[in-house]
C-alpha cells in the first residue's frame, strides 16, 4: 500500500510541477502587464490571487495523496473511521479553500484601506481586488482544465482498454493506466476543484466589494464593503463547527452523516448571520442605491436566499445524478438496448436537468431584486458561497475516497475493505456533483454581480469625462434592440461551446494516447495480463503530464483574449459606445450558453456514472452484461464532460468577466 | 421492387393521415380561439397558413415515395438516369414549398388589402398575415418532431438490434424495421422537412411585411410591403431556371452537379433581383425609419449579403460534415479507439462546428444593420429564403436516394445498382445537413426580424394608449440592467434545452421500443435470419405511427405556452412593463441557446453519419470492424441530434416569438 501511495504522490506533485511552472511563465507575463498598464498595487494582487489560488490547489492534492492510503487502512477496521479519516482530510482542504480566499481578500483590503490609506471607494483600491480576482480566475482555469485534461485522459483511456477491452475490472493493478487514474484524481477533482472554489469565493466576494464600492461611494462604503468579508468570516466558523455534526448513526448511511454536518452549518449560519448584520449594519438602517432601497434585514433575507437557492441546487442535483431517482434509472434502463440508446438519454437527462436550476436562479434574481436591488442579489451569492468550506470538505471526501479504493484493489485487500471503500466511492460521486451544480449556479449569479460591476463601473466612467478623457461621449446601450448587443449576445454566447469542444478534443486525445499506450504495453509485455510482469506505470503518467500542459493553454487563453478582440474589432467598425455595448452583452451571452452547458455537463456526467453504479449493483444484468458495456460508453462519455469542460466553463465565465472590467480600468487609466 | 414501394406508400400515407388528424384537433381549438380573441381575418390567415404547410408535407411525401422505386429503377440503367429522376423530383417538392408558401401570403394579403379594402399598414392586416404565419409554424412544429421521432425511432432501433446485434448489413430485408425505416425517410425528411421550411419561408415574408407596415406607415408602406413578395417570386422564377443546369458532368461528380444548378439559381438572382429592386423601389430612391435612412440600392446590397450568407453556411457545413475533412475524419479516427471516444469526439465536433456558423451570422448582422436598419436584415432573411425553392430541392433529394437504395438492397437487384444509389445517398446525406445548416442559420437571423417586430408593435401600441388602453403605462426596458430581462433571457435559454431533451427522449423510447419488437420477431420467428419466413414489417410501423403522434405533443406546445406562461406570471410579481420587458428577453434568449443547440446538433449528427461511411468506405478497418461498430453508436446518437431534436428547434424558436406578436395583438384587442 505505501508503495503504491508513494507512486500517487510522486506522480502527482511531478505533474502540479510542472503544471505550475508552465502557468507562472504566463502569470509572469500578466504581471508585469498589470503592472504597467495599471499599477503595482493591482499587479500584487494578480500576484496574490494567482499565488494563493494555486497555494489552495496544491495543499489540497497535498492532503488527499496522504489521506487516501489513511482512509484504506481506517476502511479495513470499519465504515465509521474510513469515513472519519476521509471527510476529515476533505474538511481540511475544504476551509482552507475558504479561509485562504477570504484571507487574501481581507488581507489585502485593510493593508490598502488601513496601512496605506487609500479610500474604501477609490480606483486603486477597486482596481488592486479586481485583479486579485483575475489572478485567482487565471490559474484556476489552467488548474482546471489541465488537470481535467489529465484525470479523464487516464479514466477515459484505462476504462476503455481495460473494462472493454481487456475485460479486467476498474482499478485492476494490470492495467497500466491505474496509478495515472488515481494520480488524475488528486490533480483533478483535488487541485482542480480546491483552485477552482478559490477563485468563485475570492471573485464573489471582491465583485460584491466592488458593487458596494460604487453604490456607496463615500462614508458608508468602508461598512458596505467590509459586509461581504463579514458573512464570509461568520459562516467559516459556523462551517467549522458544522463539520462535528459529520458522525455516521446507528443506520450506516454515509450521505445522511454528510448532510447532518451541511444541514447544521447552515442552520448556524441563519442565526449567526442575524446578529452580525443586526451588529455591522442594524437590521433598520435604511440604505438607497440607484437600483432600489432596503434595509439591514432586507439584506439579511437577501442572505438566507442564498442558503435557500444553495439547498434547492443540491437537490436537483441529487435528483438528476442520484441511483434512486428516475432520471439516472432511466439511463441505466435505455442501457439494456445497446450504447446507442445509453448516450441518447444520458445526453437527453443532460439537457433536462439545465431547466429546474435555471428556475431556482431565476427566481432568485427576482427575489434578492425586489428586495434590495443588484446590492441584494450580491449578497445572496456572497452568502451562498459562504458555505465553500463545507461544500469542498463534502467534495474532496470523493476524490480520497476513490484514491482508497484504488489503493486497496491494487493492494489487493481483502474483499470487504474494498466494499466500504466502494460505499464511501459511490457517495463521494454524488456530492462531486452536487459541488459542481453549486459552483456553476453560484457562478450563474455571481457573473450577474460581475456584469453590474461593469455596467456601473461603466457608467461611473462615463459620468467623469474630466477624469477619465477615454471615456469622453461613451454612451453605452445595453437595450436588446441594439444590433450590437445582440452581437455580443451570440459571440458570448459561442465562447462556452467553444471552449466545451476545445476541452472534449483535448481529453479525446489524450485518452486515445493512453489507449495507445497500454495496448502498446500488452504487446510488449504479455506477462502484465498473466501477472507475472509489471506494467509501466510511470509510461503512462509521463504521457498525460505532457499531453495536459499542452492542451491546457490555448482554450485557457479564449476567454482571456476575446473580450479584448471583440472591444477592438467593434471599434475599428463602429465606435466606442458600440464597442462597449457589445462588449457588455459579450459578458451575458456568455454567461446565458455557459451556465447551460455547464449544467448539462456536470448533471450528465454524473447520472451517467451512477447509471454505470447501478447497473453494477446487480440492475439489468449486472457487471459484464451488455447493459454494463454500454454503460461503461456512457460513463466514458461523461467524464469529459463532468470532470473536464463543464467544471471549467466556471472560471471561463468569470475571466471574461473580469477581463472586462480590467479593460475597463486600463482604459480609464490611459 | 413494387411491392416494397407500395408498402411505404401505405405506411407513409396511414402515418400522415393519423398525425394530421391529431394536428386537426389542435388546431380547431386554436382556429376557435383566434376567432374569438383575434377577428375572423385571422382565423382564416391561421386557417390558411396551417392547411397549406400541411399541405406542403404531404405533397412532398407523395412526390417522394412515388420518386423513390422510378430513381431505382433508373439507377438500374445509369448514374447520370438516377440522379436525374431524384433531383427532379426533388426541384418539384422544392419549388411546390417556396411557390405555396409565397401565393400563400401573396394571396391573402392581396385579398385584404385590394378585394377587402384593409390599408395595407392596418393592424387587421398585420394580425392577420402573422397568424397565418403562426399556422405554418404550428404545423411544422408538429410534423418536423412527430417525423423525426418516427424516423429516428427506426432507424436507431433498427440500426441497433439489426447492424450490431444481429450483424446483419443497413436496409437488410430480414430486418422487420427496414421498411418503418424507409417510411421514416419519406414522413421525416421529406414531409417534416417541406413544411418546416414552408414554414420559415412563410414567416420571415411575414415578418419583414409587418416590419414594413410599422417602419413605412401610411403611402410608402404598400410598396415596402410588396417589396418581399417580390423577391420571393424572382427568385423562385432563377430557381426554376437553375434547376435546368444541374447536369453530370464527364466528371461523374454528383454533387458539383447539384451545386451547378445552386450557383446558377444564385448568379441569375444576383441579375434579377437589381433590375427588380429598381424597377419597384428604385435604387436612388431614399428611405427613412427609425433605426437608418437608405437607398434602394442598400437594400440591394443587403439581399447580396444575405445570398453571401446563404453560400458561407452552405461551405462551413460541408466543412464539418463531409468525409474529406478534418472534422469527420477526426471522428472516424477517434472510432479506433473505441464507442466512447468516437462520441466524445462527435461531441466536440458538433459544438466546435457553431462556432463559424455564428460568426457569420455576427457580421451579416453588422454589416446589412449598418447598410439600412433593421429592415436590412429582414431583406437579407428574406433574400436567403428566397432560393428555398433551390435548397429544398437539393434536401428532398436525399430520402428519395435513400429510399430507393433501400429498394434495391430489399429487392436484391445486382451489386452494381446498390452501388449507384450509395453513391447518391451519400451525396444525399451532405445535402441534408447543408439545408438544415441553412434554414437554422436563417432561423437566427430571422427570429431577430420577428424580436424586432415585436420590439416595433409594443412601440406602437404604447405610443396610443387612447386606442390601446391596455398599454397605457407599459414602459418595456429591454436594457440588460433590468434584471426582468435577465430572467427572460435565462427562461428562454432553457427552452431550447428542455426541448430537445423532450425530443431526444422521445426518440430513445421509440427506438427502445422497436429494439423489444425486434428482438420479439427474431425470437418468435427463427425463420427469419434463414430467409425462410417474412418479418412482420407492419407491426414496426404501427408501434411507431402510435409512438410518434403521443410523444410530439407536449414538447410541441411548449413554445406555444411558455411565452403566455411567462408573461401573467411576471406580470402578478411585478407590473406589465416588467412583464413585456421579460417576454421581449425571453424571444432573444430562445434565439441565443436555440441558435447554438439547432446547429450543433445538425452539424454534430451529419458529421457521425458520414464518419460512419468514412469508415465503411474501407478507411480505419471498415465493415465490421470495431472502429465500424464504435462509429454506428455514434450514428445512433447522432440520428436523433440531427433529424429531430435539431431541426425542430427551429420551428419552436419561431413559434415562440409569433406567440409574443400574437399576445400583443390579444391584449391589443382585451
């Protein structure tokens, strides 16, 4: 076991490596391009950002490459320690995630406001935490997609060659893709979901910030925008104590010990969320913005809105991707009449779970509206993202999980250590999910408070031609009847399919290399399958490490670059107002296709697993029937798509945002 | 070889007869209602735009299985006989479309406004030429999904049990689904496909005509109204001529022969559209409305634009689906690999492949809005239309080839004939997915002319309150700061989604269905796979004539309903402002995903099925090698993308925003 822990971690921490020093060489570039074309107080941020974003990633792979040979062995003494090990390992990454995203956030907001004097409200200050933001954004996508690349590369690869057709089961030590598989979980589901909460946290709150900034621009900006940092610090706590909540009861069932510890943070969270606002704001207090008037407690609801939309989420998903509901069942039954017919309802369920989400939030946006106005919805994501930390200790429970099960099939443990690490496996899939429907649907919202962080920002601007010369006659029309908002609507619109298909392509290639790769090793070895030789693993890591960096970087760049490409071609047509106008609708468009595809993606993906999971418990025919082959295809189908393009199309969406509004602050500062 | 055909016959004619007797229902209720909340003028106007598109689909259908025993029987003497039975019958169903849907609209409004006395620019006119639109597309709706679940229902299920189960070859006699399979061909591609473009053709003249009546009030409006009417007929007249040049080269190159007579039909619009557009406007002539002044001689230009466009889709498609280039060769490729690879591969083709498309669609926007308005687009769509004639008749001829291949494998003529029609089907496949490429990439553009009608009547309602009472008030802000816009956008985005999941599923429990049906038959009668005993092939069509009617019915009034839903549920949360503001987004927002759903879909499906005859052409392992069977999933999975969730998504974007215009007009009356 500890060998092949070992192998995990080498493979791992030689793949962020690389991964990282690849990401610094761009991050280097955009620093000292922030730091020249804004200034250096926004170009430490990017650094900071950037810095602590991949800090998260990397510590998270840290302690689930330690944790998961814990958990197997916690697993052959009982359910109830394998379950302890893991979801304290998760827990850890999970506030960290958190605490290190408020941190920087808080951290550099008083150094700003406190040590160095500058306005609440001022440019430089809003500027400095835009850019913390965009560093967070940058690497997260990279983290994201490299290690999405390199996750479903291996699992994509090793279950086609090895399940289909080599016919020997998941995790076996003969297939040379296995240590790859489990070192792609540690980069993937570990570091790139730690980075990529990070960045959602860390944005929310900065895009909040940056609302509050503008809506109340003198005294009471300092109180506004420190509101944010406040929910964000009161619901770690409430998080932490939450997690004691995790035990496992008298009935054995693992998701209903996960749930106690989220219920009871979020329980906590509603009554220490009163008296904070009550204490920092006063529930009566009046508050006016140009969008709508309201009071502390109006905020306060605004709050618990977010807890509201962030419990709807986590049930639909679970309805979509959970073994007991219609949904997955289906998948599992269209199964029995060949892949054909699998991927047909899988894609069909894909498409169907967008639609109860979308609701939620669009009944949210209307909700937070009416009470408070943009500020309202602000807060309810600010507040729904509060609870990151226990959310990513639910999450990063998976990853080690599945690492222990590995570990212990290619250990070759007993049979019954390796059914609870099945049981915690199969859970861990259903709140891999659910985490990724709550970050895409945070992130529907929170693109929402990015783009009236810029159409205010534009307008803040534009009111002050005598400061800000560039922006001299701009009158943007964000009006849907002007041709070029609907312009930007569909190039937005196309950013996240593009980017989906770039995503799939690259997991494609790299699982077909692996295909390669381990057939190449069969022939070569014939002993691997007899067990009388040892499979090239390393081969097989080596492969994907240079086959994600690779891929990652061009679609990485497409949100980057097209903000800027779409500002400039608009103008060289028409004129600035246009190109702004477009520019802003860019910013909508991208945000209406994505959280659609980014939906569908990750519901899909999972059902899809978990119809694979069923059928394996012994529905329509069981393992090695026909139905259990194409589901296998299904699931194959869905790991691009689940573990790959849809979680990615998160980050893309907010970098478009955010280079929006840094473009914006360049060209206020030209 | 007649016995075949006359079975498809009867099948087709026993299918249409039960699904227009369904539609029946339908639409005597919605006749009824139009008399009573609208006037007679447009009941009838809805009376005639569904009859005829009703009539467009069957006529095509009765051209098309009378076409397909005589292109076989021509196939028996040679290539050149072949092709010019298919396509000839094709130009018929083609120029039947276009010419009834323009003598349609040509018709009736000759007879309000000449034998009735109705100004051209009255509200009883512009009510009553957009309910007959909205008969169009309600049929089309219906027949376009109804169809494509009949055919794909087929031809999945058939393709599943019979090529990968039973190893038997496509169109094999002994499969009991080969001739609900041919069926298929003639009720879906032909049937749905003839209304669903009557139906766009019909729409778009109707909504550049309303267009007119609003921008051109008073003595203008007449000619302006007639302009579109006019370019229509000139160009059904080049297409007619067109037709003439499709002829075989000593090259043997089928489709260079088909794109002779497009380029020709194109060319002789180019001439006859200037002198027509002086002769009627006058190309020096000034015009003015409130979105640009122009020239008679820019409305010219945006008609070239919008044959430009027309020949811009037409190449990207081929691009992503013909066999000689890098994205179905990617694809065929991928199928070494494995079932998941090829699909994840189709996958990233079909949502690369709407990139471009989009593109293109961005910049005729740009170009033909800065040449005259939003009138200029309407002239763009509508001049892009006009050579529907042209482009049906190179779609229709694909089931007609593909009818007639299935004739001569069922009726064992020589090798050498089969190899002819293969030829032709292949040809076919391309040509269908260019028209569905083509009649979407209408169907953007389109739906931006009827948003813009939209946008233009609440305009004129609210500006006469003293007449309009109901919109005494009403102040729509279509900006994106309005989040009632936001939430329209997100609603409507999940239209399409939701839709095609509908259309999907359906397809999946159809072809399920005839998978248990033919697994039945093979069990029940072992004769069959001998030869000795004859399939029950009516069964198959039966199971799925009952499947199709129940299963289209509720994802086709979707669109009907949601824009009325949405409207009195906003308007009980906030006011009729915020309720217009959201339905106007809803109509973009359909646009949006719809856009990017329809043509990855369509491109996604076309480019799986020519992998798969990449693969059969000898490339990769060919028949029966598993790179074969991997590709035949991903034709399954591709079947339902392009032939029913895809090409329906256009009639439902349209019907959703004719709903809105029809709301208005009600509430207009209330």
């Amino acid at each position: 076991m500890q060998e092949i822990a070992g192998a995990i971690q080498e493979g791992a921490s030689a793949y962020l490596n690389r991964q990282y020093t690849t990401i610094a060489m761009v991050g280097v570039v955009i620093f000292a391009l922030a730091a020249w074309q804004l200034s250096w107080l926004a170009a430490i941020g990017f650094a900071i950002g950037a810095i602590l974003s991949g800090a998260a990633g990397y510590i998270g792979m840290l302690v689930s490459v330690r944790a998961n040979v814990r958990t197997t062995q916690a697993a052959s003494v009982s359910l109830a320690a394998g379950l302890s090990v893991a979801f304290k390992s998760g827990a850890v990454t999970g506030m960290l995630v958190a605490g290190l995203a408020l941190l920087s956030v808080a951290v550099y907001y008083s150094v700003l406001t406190v040590h160095l004097g500058f306005d609440p409200s001022s440019r430089d200050v809003v500027d400095a935490l835009v850019a913390l933001g965009f560093g967070a954004s940058l690497i997260s996508i990279f983290a994201r997609l490299g290690g999405g690349i390199f996750t479903k590369g291996a699992d994509v690869g090793g279950d086609l060659v090895g399940k289909v057709e080599a016919g020997i089961p998941e995790d076996d030590p003969r297939n040379p893709a296995t240590i790859a598989d489990n070192v792609g979980d540690n980069v993937g589901d570990c570091a790139g979901m730690a980075a990529d909460l990070f960045e959602t946290y860390a944005v929310t709150v900065v895009a909040t910030m940056v609302l509050a900034s503008i809506f109340f621009v003198g005294a009471g900006a300092g109180d506004m925008m420190v509101y944010p940092l406040a929910i964000g610090g009161t619901c770690i706590i409430t998080s932490i104590i939450g997690t004691f909540f995790v035990r496992l009861g008298s009935s054995q069932n693992i998701m209903g010990a996960l749930y106690k510890g989220f219920v009871a943070s979020a329980v906590l969270s509603l009554v220490a969320l009163y008296f904070m606002t009550d204490h920092l704001l006063g529930l009566d207090t009046a508050f006016e913005t140009s969008t709508g008037n309201f009071t502390g407690m109006d905020l306060y609801i605004c709050g618990i809105a977010g807890l509201v939309i962030t419990g709807l989420i986590i049930w639909i998903t679970e309805y979509y991707t959970g073994v007991n509901f219609r949904p997955v069942r289906s998948i599992a039954k269209a199964s029995e009449t060949g892949h054909g017919t699998n991927v047909i309802q899988g894609l069909a369920v894909s498409m169907e779970a967008t639609a109860l989400p979308a609701l939620v939030i669009v009944v949210g946006i209307i909700v937070t509206y009416s009470l408070a106005g943009l500020f309202g919805i602000a807060i309810a994501v600010t507040t729904m993202l509060a609870l990151a930390g226990m959310v990513v200790a639910l999450d990063a429970f998976g990853p080690v999980t599945d690492n222990a099960g590995g570990i212990a099939e290619m250990a070759e443990l007993p049979e019954d250590v390796r059914n609870t690490t099945d049981a915690l496996d199969a859970v861990g899939n259903t709140t891999k999910a659910v985490t990724k429907g709550y970050a895409i649907g945070s992130a529907g919202l929170g693109a929402l408070v990015l783009f009236a962080a810029y159409t205010q920002d534009l307008t803040f601007f534009t009111a002050s031609p005598e400061l800000y010369p560039y922006f001299a006659g701009v009158e943007a029309n964000f009006s849907l009847s002007n041709p070029y908002v609907v312009v930007g609507l569909f190039v937005g619109g196309l950013l996240p399919y593009l980017f989906g298909a770039m995503g799939m392509m690259a997991v494609g290639r790299a699982g077909g290399a692996i295909v390669e790769e381990v057939r190449r090793q069969f022939r070569e070895k014939p002993g691997i399958m007899q067990g009388t030789e040892k499979p090239d693993y390393k081969a097989a890591v080596d492969l994907l490490t240079k086959a994600a960096i690779k891929e990652m970087v061009v679609p990485s760049l497409l949100p980057v670059l097209s903000p800027i490409v779409l500002y400039f071609i608009v103008l060289q047509i028409a004129d600035k107002s246009a190109a702004f106008s477009a520019l802003g609708a860019m910013l909508l468009g991208v945000i209406v296709t994505g959280l659609f595809v980014a939906l569908s993606m990750t519901a899909g993906g999972g059902a899809w697993d978990n119809a694979k999971k069923y059928i394996e418990d012994g529905n329509h025919g069981g393992k090695g029937s026909d139905a259990h082959k194409a589901a296998v295809t299904g699931d194959t189908v869905g790991d691009p798509y689940k573990d790959t393009a849809g979680p990615a199309v998160n980050p893309m969406i907010k970098i478009t945002n955010i280079v929006a509004l840094l473009l914006l602050a360049i060209l206020a500062h030209s």
